[in-house]
C-alpha cells in the first residue's frame, strides 16, 4: 500500500516513528495533544478504509459483474490507481495556491463521496444493461482516484499544522506515528471485511453483494466527511501560499527555454538551471539543481511499483484459482482476502526490520541506503518468481507428445462395449462412455487408415448395425479427436475440429468440452452450483462447444433433467459427453488435464519476500531522498515519489494492453482452445458472479 505510511515515514526520517505510544500513556497523550488533530485522525482512518475496502474487491467486480476479461480488469485496476497517484500533483497545487488544506480536502472527499455512491450504484443497478453499469463503474472510479489523489498530500500535513511549534514538537513527532497507525488500522480492517461482505451476503439475486462491500465504505467516506467538518471550530487554518511545485516548474520550464534561445550564442552558465537566473534566485535555482539530483534515483521506482501493486490485480485473480479452505477454522478464506497480509506483516515487519534484520545485514557489509534499496528491488523480483512457481503448481503440464508421435482419442457415447480393430493399431476393448487414447508414430507427417468398430450386442436395440467402417488420422506432434455417436440409428464417428490444443489456458481457468448426439442438439444445458443452487452456466447444444468456466462443483441439469455432478478444477481440461441411449440420457465427464487445487497458503512466501521487498526499498528509498533534498524541496520530492507509483501501475497497464491485443490478434489467427468444424458453431458460456 504505498500511500501515506511512506510519506509519514520519509517526512520523519530522523527520528523513530516505530515506536507507537505504551498504553500507560495514552490518556496522557489524548490530553496533551491539540483536539482538532483526532477529528484528523478519524477522519483518516475513515477515509483509507473507504479506499483499501474498495479497492480490496474492484478486480472481482470488473471480471464477475461487469465482465471484463482478466487483461481489460488488469488495465482498469492499474490505471484506476494510476490516477489516485497521479492527481496528488494538482491536490498539493490547489491547495498551497489557491485553496488552502481545508477546503481542498472538504472538496475533493466530497467528490470522493460521489464516486463511492456511483460505484455502489452501478453494482446495485441491476437493471440496467451491462454497457450502462460500466460506463457508471467507471465514472464512479475516476472520481474516487481523483478524490483520493487530490487529499493525500493535504491530510498529514494539516495535521501537522495543529501543532504550537516547537512547543509541542514531541508531540508533533508521535501524532505521525499515531496517523501512520490509523492508515494501517483501517486498511488492516477494511480488507477484512469487504470480501466478507462481498461473498458472505446474497442481494439483487445473486450470491454475492458487491453493493454492501462498496456500500460500506461509502458509507465509511460519508462518515469521514461528517467528522472532518465537524473539527472545522478547532482546526488551526493556513492560508495558501506560494506552491513550491508550481514554482520548480516554472523554473524548469524557463531555464530550458531561455538557454534554446542562447544556442547559436557563445555564452555559457554551467549548468543548465542557471539560465533561468533572471528570474529565480541563486537559492530557488540550487534547492531545485538539488532536488533533481534526488529525483533522478527515482527513475527505477516505477518498476518496483508495477510489480507490487499487481498483490491486488494479478495475485488476486491467480488466488481466485486456489482452495481457500480452513478446515479447523470451518472457514473458507475469499481470494480478495489474501491482501490483509500486507498491512499485518508491515506492522510486524517494522520494528523486526529495525531491532534484528538491518544490525545483521549491517554485520556482512549491507548498510547503506543503495545497498538496502537494491536488494528490496531484488526481493520485489523474487516474488514475482515465486509466484510464477505458484501459478505454474496450478496450471501443471499439458500433454507432451514425443518427436515424431502424435495422439489419437476415441470418444464412445454409447451405453455398450465397443471393439476397435484396425491393422495398424492393436485390438482396443472401449467400455461403455469411456476414452481410448493412445500414442502412435506415423509413418509421414500426417497417416490416415481404415478401422472398424463393433457394437456389443446390447447395443441392438439402438442401431440397425452393429458394425461401423471407417477411417482415422494422426499427425505427427497433433491431438486427434474423434466422438463415436449416432445418426439416426446408425453408428457414426465424428471429428472433433482439426486438432486438439495441448496448451492449457494461462489464466488457469478450467477448459470444457461438451460432445452431444445430434438428438440432444434442441436442448439447454444448465449448470447449477451447488453452494446456492443458483444458474450461473446455460449452453444450448447446437453444436459442440468449447470454452474456459469458471472453477467451481456444479450440478448438470439437461432441461431441467438432472444429469449429473460435476467438479471443474483449475486449469483442467475436460470432455462432457452426453448421448440418448434406449430412452434416457447417459452422460461422463472425462477428464483430459488434472489441474492441481492447491491451498492458498502457497501464496504466502511472496507475500512475505514482497512485504520484506517493501520495507527494505520504500521505506529506506525514501529516508536516503528525505536527507538529501532541500528543506523547500521536500514537498516537490513527496509529489514526484507518488508519481513513480502512478507510472509503476502505467506500466502495467501498457503490459496489460499489449498482452490484450495480442490475445485478441491470436484469437483471429488460429481456432479455439479445441478447434471446431467450420460448419459447428463455438458458443460462448455465460458466467455470473456466484462463482467467485
């Protein structure tokens, strides 16, 4: 979460904010401290509560209610959070120009306010049509990323100006520590609760309530708001002054235009900036020649930032994929929920970091603030590989075919025994709805041969003939499917598409395949799941279909006829054959792939070498530029740290973008995930939210 606590921890850099105040003395802070600032206080953990709860569930809502794809939610999520760091820049303007902390933060919470409403609007609005709930979801989103941006470099700092200083300068010091603690308490509670909200109530027909867990910290903001006017009696308030961001670019944009025009003459000022002398002073020109030198350690930042904020993008979409089960706890933990672990393990993390780890990185040569920065940029890398090493653990293998092999698969969808002869294979004994695969080695690239197949005799009552002369086809390194099914009351043996895809989808959604007789062709299959009994999967069975679902136990239901039970594991592939033998409906789902349900314990070591990543480089990054910059600097310094997360997460996005379009160009380039007949027809699968 790389907000507020970094800035708080830079701006007292010097001293230990660590340390949060004993118990014994508390009441004599309470009273020794100016009242306005616990109307800040509360308004602050208010307010990140609001945001951490919003943003806890957002990729859940973007993929299960409004249907984006995993690239587009990635995209949105990313530049949703973009924004909220972008626009801090503007916030500091406005408020040191031409409005002052106070009003600026009333302003913007109150546009925060409104985006809070819009969002909890657009998931309770089921009425409207998808594309008009997205257009609000996303209006709602700009506008909280604008108030959220707009308030976080006002709020700590109006705190700050409560205080009667240097009277009251110890003071000062631990309200940091004690407003750091409120950014963590709420966010530690807030990504609790919302995924318990979200899941744990049912409203509007669904199994899930996405408008309780963006109502709630709605109501939370509201709340804020309330509290921070309330204090406006008490608040000790500042008029604007001169923006000392306004101010560096000015003279920036100045400096480098008057030295363009002195280019063709031979006068020479040293540095650049100085050019910019007849209009700044030698002490303006120096603060900012100094702050640059500072900011020019910030260029690598983005790139820590693109991967740590994908914890509430990419990992939370990769838990989605994991068993979250408690069994001792009888407790079911919600992919969403994982992102509690950040701030418990910060709050941990700290004063370990400070009392054992850095005294004994400082014993084997670790203790400059490079060094430091360096190595939590390595452990941010490392986490990525171990969750790499996750995803790979629930994705698994995909079928390996040897050089030269190729694969052929039988699928029967008879109620009887079927026996294969053909002189190039051996003889095959194929049970009643079951796969025969095998592995075989063409004599060219692609070998076709006949082959015959006889029907049991209990089969006589379903087929005019028992016997069925045909021919099949391997191709060397391909997957061959074929369906053995009726016509009438004929046998008859159908290719399965061109070939059969050995690669499993990377976002470890289970892939299904449904083989139905041609009599079967009229009906709706419907999938049921078996928490809620609620529909989340209807196909009518015009042709046969393949598609990813999502991971979940469901009951099968073929006009409203219960067929059978269903279990769909991640990045599993799988066949559903369903066939009318002598009056009823048999059906078998076979299983091609295992995919591998593991606990979502395993993402716990890159949580942990990520959090461990975030103390040593955030924290440390931003002490060694505290030091460095000019005292009239430091707020120009604060902006630009909250920039390099706005281009972190812009990064992931122009990532997420790239990914997007090239799936979209393979999509036309080549055939499903198991290629169709071009006279079939590849449905799509309808999902709702009650799957998360």
């Amino acid at each position: 979460m790389p907000d507020e606590r970094r800035t708080l921890i830079w701006r007292e850099s010097t001293e230990s904010v660590y340390q949060l105040p004993t118990p014994s003395k508390i009441m004599d802070i309470i009273l020794a401290y100016p009242k306005s600032v616990w109307f800040i206080i509360c308004t602050e953990f208010c307010e990140r509560f609001s945001y951490y709860g919003l943003r806890t569930v957002l990729v859940l809502y973007l993929t299960s209610i409004l249907q984006y794809d995993e690239d587009e939610s990635t995209i949105i999520y990313h530049l949703t959070v973009f924004l909220a760091y972008f626009s801090p820049l503007f916030g500091a303007i406005l408020s040191d120009s031409f409005l002052g902390k106070f009003k600026t933060i009333v302003y913007l919470s109150l546009i925060y306010a409104v985006g809070n409403l819009v969002i909890t609007g657009s998931s309770a609005a089921v009425s409207l049509s998808l594309s008009n709930q997205r257009y609000l979801a996303l209006l709602g989103l700009i506008l909280i990323a604008i108030g959220t941006g707009g308030i976080k470099p006002c709020v700590s700092s109006f705190g700050g100006d409560q205080f009667d200083l240097p009277a009251q300068e110890v003071y000062l010091k631990k309200f940091f520590s004690i407003f750091y603690f409120s950014i963590n308490a709420g966010s530690l509670i807030s990504t609790s609760v919302t995924p318990e909200l979200r899941k744990g109530v049912q409203c509007f027909g669904r199994t899930s309530c996405f408008p309780l867990a963006f109502g709630v910290p709605a109501v939370l903001m509201l709340i804020a708001i309330f509290i921070f006017v309330c204090g406006k009696r008490l608040y000790k308030i500042k008029k604007p002054e001169s923006n000392v961001i306004v101010t560096s670019f000015s003279c920036i944009y100045h400096a480098i235009k008057r030295k363009s025009s002195y280019v063709s003459s031979n006068t020479e000022k040293g540095h650049w900036l100085n050019y910019a002398d007849d209009k700044f002073s030698e002490k303006e020109i120096s603060d900012i020649r100094a702050a640059l030198d500072v900011i020019y350690l910030f260029i690598p930042f983005p790139f820590f930032w693109a991967l740590f904020d994908q914890q509430g993008s990419r990992w939370t979409l990769q838990a989605t994929l994991m068993n979250g089960r408690i069994n001792f706890l009888n407790w079911t933990m919600k992919p969403d929920q994982m992102q509690v672990m950040n701030p418990l393990l910060i709050l941990f993390f700290i004063p370990v970091f400070e009392t054992i780890v850095y005294p004994l990185l400082a014993k084997i040569g670790i203790k400059k603030p490079l060094q430091k920065i360096s190595l939590g940029g390595f452990l941010a890398a490392l986490a990525f590989v171990l969750s790499a090493v996750v995803q790979n653990k629930i994705i698994g293998g995909s079928i390996q075919l040897s050089d030269g092999e190729g694969q052929l698969r039988v699928f029967n969808g008879f109620d009887c025994n079927i026996t294969i002869n053909s002189t190039n294979l051996p003889v095959y004994n194929l049970s009643s709805l079951e796969t025969l695969e095998i592995r075989y080695t063409p004599t060219s690239n692609e070998t076709s041969f006949p082959i015959v197949f006889i029907a049991d005799r209990s089969c006589s009552l379903n087929l005019s003939t028992l016997n069925l002369t045909s021919s099949v086809s391997i191709v060397e390194g391909k997957a061959t499917s074929y369906f053995l099914t009726r016509l009438k009351d004929k046998f008859e043996l159908k290719k399965i598409g061109y070939f059969d895809d050995l690669v499993k989808p990377k976002n470890g959604s289970p892939v299904l395949r449904i083989l139905n007789s041609d009599d079967l062709s009229n009906k709706v299959l419907t999938f049921k799941d078996t928490d809620n009994n609620n529909t989340v999967i209807e196909i009518n069975l015009k042709s046969l279909t393949t598609n990813t679902v999502p991971i979940g136990k469901y009951k099968a239901f073929l006009d409203n006829e219960f067929i059978s039970d269903l279990n769909l594991l991640p990045a599993s592939v799988n066949t559903l054959i369903l066939q009318r033998n002598s009056g009823h409906t048999d059906s078998k789902l076979v299983v091609i792939e295992n995919g591998n349900f593991i606990h979502i314990a395993w993402q716990l070591p890159q949580i942990i070498v990520m959090t461990a990543a975030e103390i040593m480089f955030s924290i440390t990054a931003l002490e060694f530029a505290f030091t460095q910059a000019p005292t009239s600097m430091k707020s120009l310094l604060a902006a630009v740290n909250l920039l390099t997360v706005a281009f972190g997460n812009l990064l992931v996005v122009i990532v997420s973008e790239v990914r997007f379009f090239e799936n979209q160009a393979e999509s036309l380039r080549s055939s499903p995930l198991y290629s169709l007949p071009s006279n079939s027809l590849s449905q799509p699968i309808y999902t709702t939210n009650d799957i998360i």
